[in-house]
C-alpha cells in the first residue's frame, strides 16, 4: 500500500452519512495532518460520534471518500479496514473493555490476534502500556467490572496503544473525570503524541482539553465542519453556533485576558 | 390555575410571593406553553391493517436476518477451513463444557420425569384393556423419536440460548463488538461460531443422554408401579423399538441447535443501547426459538414420514 497523501493521516472527502431521510453528515470534508491533535468539537447529537464510527468503518456511508493513511477505507469486512485496523487505536466512550478477559488480557488482545508473540514478551509488552498510562502492574489481574471510570478510561487507552497505532481516535476521552484526572489525561496524550509521533482525532465536550491539547479544533455544525483552525482562530470565528459555543458563560476561561 | 383563568379571559396576578419563590413561579410559568400535537387518530380498521402490514414487514425481516446470520456463518467456517488455525479453541472448549457438560444434571432431572411420567399415565389408561405392555412401545417410540430431543432443544433453547443472547446483547450495548470489529477481527467468527458450534455439538450428546435418562425413568415406574421387571422391561423394548427410531430423533438435534444458536446469536446482535431492550431481546429469543424448533420437528415428522422412517 503506498502512501499517497503523506502529510494527512486522514482524508474525507464529501461525506453523506444518513440513517433513513435524516441525513447527519451532509457533503463533509476534512484532513488530518499527521502528528497533530485534531479535537471534534459539535452539538450534543449532532453526529460528532457518528463522524468518527464512519471513518473507522463502523457505520456504513452514502456517499464521499475516507482515507486513512493513504488507504481507502471502506466497510469492515473490507480487507482495506482489516488491515487499516492494525494501524489505529480507537478508544470508545465507555471504554468497550473485553468484560470476560482481565486487564492484561485486554491490552495483549490486539497483539494476539496480529502478531506471534512468546507469552513473556507479551507480559512485558502489557506491563510497559499499563505504567504508560500510568496504572500499576498489579491492576493487570484485575476484571473491568472491578475499575473505576478513570482506570476504565486508561485501559482502553493502553489497549488503543497496543499495536503502536500511527492514529488514535478518542470518543470523549475526559467526559465522566474529574478534573485532575481529566488534566493528567490530557497531558498523557500530549505526551505520547510528542514521544510516539501519534495523529489523535479527539471527540470532546471539554473546553480545557481542547485549549490545552489540540493542536487544531474543527466544529461540526449542521452535518459540515463550519469552522478548523487552532483555538485561537476558532474564538474569532464569526459563524454563530460556533460564536455560542466559545462564547458562552462555560467559556470564560478561555478568553484572553487582555480583552 | 392562573393559565386557566387566563384562558378565561380573566386577568390573573401573583401576589405575595416571597423572593426566593418568585423564581420558580416564573421559570415554571415559561415551562409547558406548548402542547405536543395529538396524533391524528386513525380509522380502527385502518390501524389493525396497519398493525398487519408492520408485523409482516417485521415478519420478513427476521428471515432476513435468520438468513444473513446463516449466510455469514457458513462464510466464518469456510473461513476456519481455510485456516484451521483461527477457529477459537479455548473459546469452544469453554462454551461446550457451558452448554454440555453443565446442562446434564438439569436435563437428566427432567427427562427422567417425563419418561416416568409418561410410562405411569400409560400403566394407567392401558391396564383398562389390558394392554399394560405396550406401555413399553409407547414410551420407547414416543421418547426416542419425538420427546427425547425436543424437550432437550427446548431445555437448551431456555437455558443456553438465553444466555447467548444475554452475552452478546450486553457485549453490543458496551461497544465490545464495535471494538471487535474495529480491531479487524469478525465478530462471527471471534463470538457466534465458536458457541454455534459448541451448541452443534453439545444437543444431539444432551439428547442421547436425556433419552437414556427418559427410558430408565420409564423403566423404573414400569417396575415399581406396573409391575414388570426390568428384565421385561428392556426384552420388550428390543422388539418394539429399532434402531431407525432413535437415528429419526438424533438426527434432528444438530439441526435444532443450529437453529437455536442462529435465533440467540442474531437476537443478541439486535440489541440496543438499552438495557430494556437486552431484555425484551432475550425473551423474543427463548421464544422464537422454542417456536422454530418445534417447527422444525414438524417439519422433520412430515419428511420422515415421506421417506419411510
């Protein structure tokens, strides 16, 4: 597979996603640059998630282009997104941890089923992502019924970095945290993305993670991206949703001070 | 009340409201202006016909997915033909030893009743005419060709199609299968077939040691409560039942966990987000399967019948 688009992690070109009449994604374009943090800002149902399912081939689409590093991804039986699918971490919502297999087996899930591994190396592996998302090894053993939301959150994390993906898609990564736990999330994916290279597409309500760690912001309003740019860019924007989403009293603090 | 009598053409006011209350009073009289447009009512016959055509759409979109599932699943095993190596061993083993080795105690139990049941109500109704030995006929016929395997698949559909669905259905609603999925793997192939198969295997075992369980129960009665020694017991069953009968029972149960294992898993994949739905999905499975099996042995009586056995 060559690599056709080298800067952008990922391409999409006129998307249409609908379920029945009710079209969500209307004729959407937007581009990836890879090694940034892309944050997904839009209304509550209005088809942020949706966006992010139709890139990783979950919900099939009516019409348009993805693709993901170079690939074209189509729906998840295609051989393109098997393979695609080595090559990106996706974190869900509520984490969609593996409820009958422990934390270790979780993270090794992944490693199991794309490469031959000596059990020990696997260990090893499993024991390095779970200190790298800063859990003990000892929560390893440990069932996800057992975990707090935060932890949840960490192993899907870990699970995601399983395979070194080249992307990582994060479906409100901090929504249920408080707010340290939040911030020190947030740092971590700032880290890794410095350390690893990583493109994260990020879907988020979060306001301080999106002034903190995306490099770049794009609102999605009436099924297209009305507004990308980096925060800065975003504030001045003049369209209106994106005006009452800054701009609001939860907002404040995003505000420079000089104004 | 100050609406109504507004509606009425009265002027209304609030008066002597505290402060911290006038807030409420206010923001409550924001709320509710807007009644929801009723529905327009429909003609009754209307509706019923209405009421028709939506169960047969829905109707044909159970076979739709029935066939779809069946489809994909031959699609995974020719998968696991191809590369012997993915079918999920541990995963199987583990689902055959849930469904098989688990169930023998319930299934023993219950067959064993029903065999002694049947073989008391025959000693009873046959001793008016004197014709108390072919209770053994009855029971061996009746048992090994019919009641045998059925009560077995409905056992098999209560107990370990529920939980199939109840598995997959939870699994669904926390993304567990979108993970799968978006990981590169098949869910089919990682979930369904491995308990599919494990059900293949495990119902026409249960049916063999639930019919054994049935004639010794009947057996058993036969001795204490008509009389006849076992020796009799088990001569008289030599001559009345051969061994076609039993191969006409046994033969039915792969199919019937086919059939189960198809309605669970499918069932369990319509799950939705809640978990009402989980629950009214695991019920509608328990029943279409129990349905579809007893179809299905009707289906079989009538082509076993047209061949001869």
């Amino acid at each position: 597979m060559q690599e056709t688009t080298p800067q952008f992690a990922i391409r999409v070109h006129d998307l249409v996603v609908g379920f029945g009449r009710h079209v969500v994604i209307d004729h959407l374009s937007l581009d990836v640059r890879k090694g940034e943090i892309l944050g997904l800002v839009g209304a509550s149902g209005g088809g942020k998630s949706v966006l992010m399912r139709t890139i990783i081939g979950l919900i099939p689409r009516q019409g348009g282009e993805i693709e993901v590093m170079g690939a074209a991804i189509g729906d998840t039986h295609d051989r393109n997104t098997q393979s695609a699918a080595g090559r990106w971490g996706i974190l869900f919502q509520q984490g969609a941890l593996f409820s009958s297999l422990t934390v270790r087996q979780n993270i090794q899930f992944p490693l199991r089923e794309n490469l031959v591994l000596s059990d020990a190396l696997m260990d090893e592996i499993a024991t390095a992502k779970l200190e790298m998302v800063g859990l003990m090894p000892e929560d390893g053993d440990k069932f996800p019924s057992e975990l707090s939301g935060g932890m949840t959150k960490r192993v899907a994390l870990a699970r995601a970095l399983a395979l070194d993906p080249a992307i990582v898609f994060l479906d409100e990564p901090t929504s249920g945290l408080d707010p340290i736990a939040a911030g020190e999330f947030d740092a971590l994916i700032k880290t890794l993305q410095k350390t690893l290279g990583l493109t994260v597409f990020m879907v988020t309500h979060d306001l301080a993670s999106l002034n903190t760690v995306c490099d770049r912001v794009a609102a999605l309003a009436d099924g297209k991206i009305v507004a990308i740019g980096p925060m800065r860019e975003l504030l001045q924007s003049e369209h209106a949703w994106v005006r009452a989403y800054f701009h609001g009293k939860r907002s404040l603090m995003l505000q420079p001070k000089a104004s | 009340m100050s609406r109504r009598a507004t509606s009425a053409g009265h002027r209304t006011e609030v008066v002597g409201v505290a402060d911290n209350y006038a807030g409420l009073i206010e923001e409550v009289r924001q709320v509710n202006r807007h009644n929801p447009a009723p529905a327009p009512a429909l003609n009754p016959f209307v509706a019923r016909v209405n009421d028709i055509g939506r169960s047969a759409v829905g109707a044909t979109e159970d076979l739709a997915v029935f066939l779809q599932m069946l489809g994909s699943l031959f699609m995974a095993i020719f998968g696991v033909l191809r590369r012997p190596r993915s079918l999920r061993l541990t995963s199987l083993v583990y689902q055959l030893y849930r469904v098989g080795w688990q169930a023998i105690p319930i299934v023993v139990l219950i067959t064993f009743l029903i065999g002694a049941i049947i073989a008391q109500q025959g000693i009873f109704h046959f001793r008016k005419f004197g014709a108390d030995s072919y209770v053994v006929d009855m029971v061996g016929i009746l048992v090994l060709r019919e009641l045998g395997v059925l009560i077995v698949a409905i056992m098999v559909a209560g107990r370990s199609g529920s939980a199939y669905t109840a598995e997959l259905g939870s699994m669904k609603m926390r993304e567990e299968i979108d993970a799968l999925s978006t990981m590169g793997l098949d869910p089919v192939e990682v979930l369904i077939l491995p308990r599919v198969i494990a059900l293949v295997c495990a119902l026409p075992i249960l049916s063999f040691i639930g019919s054994m369980a049935a004639l010794y129960g009947g057996c058993l009665v036969a001795w204490f409560y008509g009389g006849m020694g076992p020796a009799i017991f088990i001569a008289r069953l030599h001559d009345a039942v051969s061994v076609t009968r039993f191969e006409v029972g046994i033969i039915k149960a792969p199919f019937m966990a086919l059939v189960i294992g198809i309605v669970a898993c499918s069932e369990g994949l319509r799950v939705k987000g809640s978990a009402e739905s989980l629950g009214k999905q695991t019920t509608t499975s328990v029943v279409k399967s129990i349905f579809l099996v007893i179809v299905l042995d009707g289906l079989f009586a009538v082509f076993f019948a047209s061949i001869g056995m």
